[in-house]
C-alpha cells in the first residue's frame, strides 16, 4: 500500500488521513492552529489492522505532506509522538 491509497480530508479547522485496508478504516485526524501548523491529535487503528504497519503508514504520509507543504505538525496523539521519537529523521516537520 502507497501514500496514493491513503486518502486526505481537509476542513477549514480540521481533518483526517484515512487508510481502508481489508474492509476496515483507520485514520489520524488532526486540527489546524494557523496557516503553517497543525496539531496531530488522535491515530485510530481497529484491532483487525493492528501490527500491519497501518498506522505508521498514516503517520508516513503526514510527514510527506508536512514536507510538500511546508508545515509542521504538533505531535499531540501519543502514537504519532512515539513514531517521531523513533524517527529523528521527522523533527524537521514533527514538534
């Protein structure tokens, strides 16, 4: 599964990446302080794709677009924490 698979909803305040994989969805969502930060606040994987690398993938392609963009992100949601202190690689986008 690519960055292409996962899906990208963005509201004025608020969104989500999502990931549909065997029928099921996982996302991260996140909320918007100001035009070039956002908070990542919650990951949700369901049981089924637990230990398939969902989450890690929805983090992945936060950074991409972190990037692309030329945002940063607040790593609120203890997942996407703990995936940033694993990843020093992230810090130029994930605070």
């Amino acid at each position: 599964m690519s960055e292409a698979d996962i899906r990208r909803e963005s509201g004025p305040t608020k969104g989500r990446y999502v990931l549909v994989e065997a029928g099921e969805e996982a996302e991260l969502t996140w909320s918007v302080v100001g035009p070039t930060r956002i908070i990542a606040d919650h990951t949700g994987v369901p049981d089924a794709l637990r230990g398939t690398g969902a989450g890690r993938r929805l983090v992945e392609r936060l950074v991409s677009d972190a990037r692309a963009e030329g945002f940063t992100v607040i790593a609120l949601c203890p997942f996407v924490r703990a995936m940033a202190a694993r990843h020093r690689e992230w810090s130029d986008v994930i605070v």
